[in-house]
C-alpha cells in the first residue's frame, strides 16, 4: 500500500513540473537581473531551467558532503550490526550444545560468542549452563551471581543460585533466591511453585498459604489447582493448632479445607474427630457422607460408626448409607462386613463380602472371612482363611505416589523425596484413590535445570 502511495506521489509531482515547464515556455517572457555594474537579461524558461540546475547541483554536493562525513560511521555500524548477527547465531549454536548435552561444544561457542558480542548478559547464561553439564558447580554459581547485576538477566540468575543451593542441600538459600524470584516476577509459575514446596519443607504453611493465594490471584495456578493445594495447607495448619492445644483454630481451619477439597481424606478425617469430640455427630456423619462417595477410607468408616450412639445393630444399619453412597467399592462393602459382625450378624456380613469377591485378596479381607466363619462355628475354614491372609496381598497403606515411600501417617510433604501433597492411600505402584490431587515434585525435581 505505501508502495502504490509513493508511485502516485511521484507521478504526480512529474506531472506537475511537466505542466509548469510547459506554463512557462508558452508564456515566454524575459528577466533582467541588476547587481553593481552587471546586467544579466534572459528568458523565465532560461532561468527556471538554470535555477533547477543549481538545485540539483546543491543536491549533488550535499549527498556527497553526507556520504564523506557520515559514511564511516555507517560502515562502521553495519559491521557492528554484522558482528552482532555472528555473535547471537554463536550463542544460538551454543544452546544447542546445552540441550545436546555437548559441555566442551557449549563452552566453545560460549567463548566466541562472548568475543563477538562483547560480553552480553546471555553469555553468562551459557558459560553457566556449560559449567553446570561439565559438573563445574563453583563457575556456574559464580555466572550465576554475575547475572544478578544485569536487569535482563536477574531472574534467570536466581533460578540458577536456587538450582545450585538445593544441589548443595541448602534450602535456607534457595528458599532465599525462590523468594527474590518471585518478588520479581510474582506471575511466574516456577518461583511460586518452587517457594510454596520451599516453605512447605520448613513446616511454615501460613506463609505457604500466602504465596498460593498470591500465585490464583495471579492465575499463575488454575483455580482448581489452588483449592486442593489450600486445603492441604489448611489441613496442616489444623494439625498445627492442635499440637499448641488450639482446638478451635484447629476445626475452623479443617472446616475450610474440608470446604476447598472434601475429597481429601486427612481433612474430613480429622473434621470428623473434632466434631465427634464435641458431641456433634450429625455434622461429623454429613462431612463423611460428603466425602465418602469420592475417597472411601477405613478411618472414615470407623469415624462414622463413633458418629452413632445407637446400638451395634443400628450402627450396621447406619452403614448401609455408606455402602448407597458407593455400592461398587469394596470400602464400603468391608466397611459393612465389619460393622454386621460386631451386631452378630453373620449373614449379613457374609453378604458384604461376597459383594467383594472379585477384588483382589488383601490380609484384611482374608482376616474378616476368618472371623466370618469363626462367627459361624467353622473353625477349619477359619484357620484355611488365616492362611490365606499370610499369602494376600499387602493391605493399603498411605504411601509417595512419587518415590513409593511407606508413610505411617498422612502428611502434606514426603519425608523420603520432599514431594507435596504426594501421599495417597492404596497399594504402592497402583493409582490413589484420591481424586484432584496433583503431585508438586520436590523442589530441586521441579526447578529442573536452568
């Protein structure tokens, strides 16, 4: 479009000066011109003609004048601007290298491009990266640190200083650098990450609970994410509270999380408890319900038996609930089994565990059929059942989805790998029960290498 614009204008101008030549020869006329003793007498068309020489001889001159005066230091320019284009397809080039896992290629390029560029922030990056893959820790650091003292590349220098103190073993410092990282940038997804699991490590969950919400309010975490990570927090927090003896804190806290994520079986376990401590067993019966159709849990079901003052055969009947909430998981059939045992109701529990037949086999089933038919009077069945439990497979436990380490307990952070919110219940190797979880790997596996 600005091409055809140009032509039009040039055009015109043409036109216009073919026309006025054309006025002025037509018209004739003469021009005379006094100066001192002089007399110059010519026609308007010798004059216009001689006057558009001029102007283009005055044009000629200043091109030439222009080219003389400033032409070295455009020849100088593009030289540079040439150098510059070397330089970055240098560092181009040593990148690759980095990703290729070549660190004396890496280093090689790093070095000419450093040469043609004049020592740009970049190359520091690379020199870093190269050091870091030759295992050199102490050069990537000192890189590292350099590019803090240039704007363009602060943050990058600090994920670098974070990666290298959590390979050291310090999380005092990378908790320091992931805290600088994202004061600077509070919308990158990787500095929140990396000081949530930071903070997580160090048990200090409030601040923990400050940053998530700083990285929604962001939307450098999705929404649905935040709630399960927030109910996590709040459960811990809950826990906390309870070890100062704060029990109040503790049920406002668990009344929150249980609120963000009733799938997370800690926190309806542990809002349960409270409310059963406190004689309120209807809202303690209805924060189970609520959850047990997504995480059936054994604790939960002994948690909703206390929730009941009837006898053992409502207590059976209560269960039922349990098992409409979830007719096609075996929690809640075992759940079932146990309570029609305790009433005295063989028949029922016989019932229950029918239902789960086709279930893989684990030492607790086996362990109910024996009572099962201890119950009935058939002791030889019992014992066949006793040692079929010795050869079941494994219970579930609370295990590291990530590293598959045995946890007594549930916790927030794996004591084995530093993984958050990794701890699930089942058989190690199998998929958790829990759903909405999402594993935040532990630290030094989620910053990666820079």
């Amino acid at each position: 479009m600005r091409t055809l614009f140009s032509a039009f204008a040039f055009l015109f101008v043409l036109i216009a000066l073919v026309l006025a030549g054309t006025w002025i020869a037509s018209n004739g006329g003469t021009v005379r011109i006094d100066w001192g003793p002089y007399e110059m007498r010519t026609t308007v068309a010798r004059l216009a003609l001689l006057a558009a020489a001029a102007f283009l001889l005055l044009m000629i001159v200043v091109g030439l004048a222009n080219l003389i005066l400033r032409g070295p230091s455009r020849l100088k320019s593009r030289m540079r601007e040439k150098r510059q284009e070397r330089g970055y397809k240098e560092l181009t080039r040593g990148l690759v290298a980095v990703a290729a896992g070549d660190a004396q290629e890496a280093r090689r390029k790093a070095r000419k491009a450093d040469q043609l560029l004049g020592h740009p922030p970049l190359t520091m990056l690379l020199v870093a990266q190269a050091a870091q893959l030759d295992g050199d820790r102490e050069a990537a650091r000192k890189q590292f640190t350099e590019m803090l003292d240039h704007p363009e590349t602060e943050f990058l220098g600090l994920r670098g200083l974070m990666v290298e103190a959590l390979r050291r073993g310090d999380e005092t410092a990378a908790r320091g650098f992931a805290e600088r990282a994202h004061a600077l940038r509070p919308d990158a997804v990787w500095a929140a990450d990396a000081l949530f699991a930071l903070q997580g490590r160090t048990g200090d969950w409030l601040a923990s609970q400050k940053t998530l919400e700083q990285a929604r309010d962001r939307r450098a975490i999705d929404a649905a994410g935040s709630r399960r990570r927030r109910a996590v927090v709040l459960t811990e927090r809950a826990r906390q509270a309870l070890v100062n003896l704060d029990r109040d804190s503790a049920l406002q806290l668990v009344r929150e999380a249980h609120g963000d994520a009733p799938a997370l079986v800690a926190a309806t376990a542990l809002l349960a408890r409270l409310l059963i401590e406190q004689e309120k067993l209807k809202q303690a019966a209805k924060a189970i319900e609520k959850s047990w159709a997504a995480t059936p849990h054994p604790e939960l079901a002994e948690l909703y038996r206390r929730s009941a003052r009837e006898d053992d055969v409502a207590r059976y009947r209560r269960m039922g609930k349990l098992v409409e909430l979830a007719p096609d998981v075996p929690e809640s059939h075992l759940a079932a089994a146990r309570a029609a045992l305790d009433a005295g109701l063989t028949g029922e529990a016989r019932r229950h565990l029918e239902a789960v037949a086709a279930a893989p086999l684990d030492h607790r089933t086996a362990r109910l059929w024996a009572d099962l038919e201890e119950a009935d009077g058939h002791g030889d069945k019992a014992r066949t059942w006793l040692s079929r439990a010795a050869e079941a497979e494994g219970d579930p436990v609370w295990h590291c989805g990530e590293c598959l380490h045995v946890s007594p307990l549930w916790q927030a952070v794996c004591d084995q790998c530093g993984a958050f919110d990794a701890i699930c219940w089942g058989r190690p190797g199998r998929q958790e029960i829990e759903p909405g979880r999402r594993i935040l790997p532990a630290p030094s596996l989620l910053a990666g290498a820079t």
